[in-house]
C-alpha cells in the first residue's frame, strides 16, 4: 500500500474517529502503517476503557475500512 493510503487514513481519522474519542475524553495516535497492518494506540480515557477493544475492531477498524480498504488489519499497541 502507498503513502496516498496513508494519508487517505489520517483523513478519517482526523474527520470521524478522534472527535468522537476526543468527545469521551480519549484520542488515537497513528504510530506505524507497513503493509496492510494499521499500528494504533488509544490515549486518555480511551486507553484504560473496558470497551477498548470494541472500540478498535467496531469504531476505528470498521471506518478505517469502509472507507480507504477493506483489506487493513487495526492492530493495537
């Protein structure tokens, strides 16, 4: 996948992820992106939710695929 994927990503996310974790107190941090593998880790109160990981694979996960590939894996640091 290209650099264009990349930044095709930190636009969904800037748009529709973080102002919805930022609204329950938390963020997101894109730390790598190689291949087809997204490395995320949650911030704030998002970080230490027990919902954490619905968050990742329904929120972050779905999104991030709907809209640039189907084929990125959310892995979570």
């Amino acid at each position: 996948m290209s650099e264009n994927v990349l930044v095709q990503i930190n636009e969904v996310v800037d748009k529709y992820i973080r102002p919805a974790l930022q609204a329950d107190g938390g963020d997101i941090e894109i730390v790598d992106f190689r291949g087809n593998v997204l490395s995320v880790r949650l911030q704030g109160a998002c970080s230490c939710c027990p919902h954490a990981r619905m968050t990742l694979e329904n929120a972050v996960g779905n999104t991030i695929r709907q809209v640039v590939s189907r084929d990125i894996i959310i892995k979570a640091l």
